[in-house]
C-alpha cells in the first residue's frame, strides 16, 4: 500500500481552512447541431475540496497569461462518476474545460489541471471566476436547486 501523505495533513490542513462542497460539472465534448459548435456537460457532482488563493509558484504554471484575484486552486476530494479526472482547456479533444459551483453561487472554470493523483482520490485544479456560464451549465444546475 503506498504512503499517501496528502490523507496524513488533510486534518492539520481542515483546521486552518475546512473543505467545502463544490459541484462539478465536466464537459464531456461538443457537439455539432446545424454548424454550430456547443459545449456538452456531464450531470453535476458533489464534491469536496479544499480552496486556496493562487501562490507564485501557481502563477508560473500558467506563465504568460494575466491571472487576478478571481483565480483560485481547488483540491478536489473524490473520484468522478464518470471515471475521468477533471480537466482544463483540451483542444485536440474538444473540450473547453470543466466548470464547478461553489455554495456562494458562483462559478468556476478549470484552465489547468496541476496535479493528477485520482488514483489516490485527489486532484489539483487551477480555476477562473466566471461572470458568463454557458447556458446548458445553468440549466443542469437549476434542475439541482429544484
């Protein structure tokens, strides 16, 4: 059984900043409807993560692009129902990132995955605060309110 030292600080971590419940919403592709190119989303999934303000060493990651306050790292606790890690902007695959939606209702898109270790049951994600959510993530979220 490997070490995972990520579950031994998990307690010391919760104590200074708790984990809290995000929804997550994969894209699972696109498709194509008359020409017109649309994002599709998996249903939505709840999900634990542990929420931090970028660090320097995050920034370099994305180098060269403009970064502000709006942008966070989330550590998310739990394998997917669809079995894929989450994951950023993907053009060979056409995907345009995944979103998630935190209790204060604001959104979320994935630009980089960081870390993968969903084999452990974590990974890393970098995200931006959306003002604009695409349509069909509303919907789906909405239809979870309800």
């Amino acid at each position: 059984m490997p070490l995972n030292l990520h579950d031994i600080v998990r307690g010391a971590i919760n104590i200074v900043n708790p984990d809290e419940d995000v929804w997550l919403i994969q894209n699972i592709g696109q498709t194509n409807v008359k020409g017109r190119i649309t994002a599709v989303y998996a249903e939505p999934e709840k999900v634990r993560a542990q929420v931090q303000t970028l660090s320097g060493d995050d920034l370099t990651v994305v180098n060269d692009t403009q970064r502000t306050e709006r942008d966070r790292k989330f550590y998310l606790y739990a394998e997917t129902k669809t079995g894929n890690a989450p994951s950023g902007i993907i053009r060979p695959l056409g995907k345009s990132g995944d979103f998630m939606r935190r209790n204060d209702g604001t959104y979320w898109k994935v630009y980089n995955v960081s870390e993968d270790y969903t084999t452990d049951g974590w990974v890393l994600v970098l995200a931006s605060q959306q003002a604009d959510v695409p349509e069909q993530v509303k919907s789906l979220m909405e239809e979870i309110d309800d």
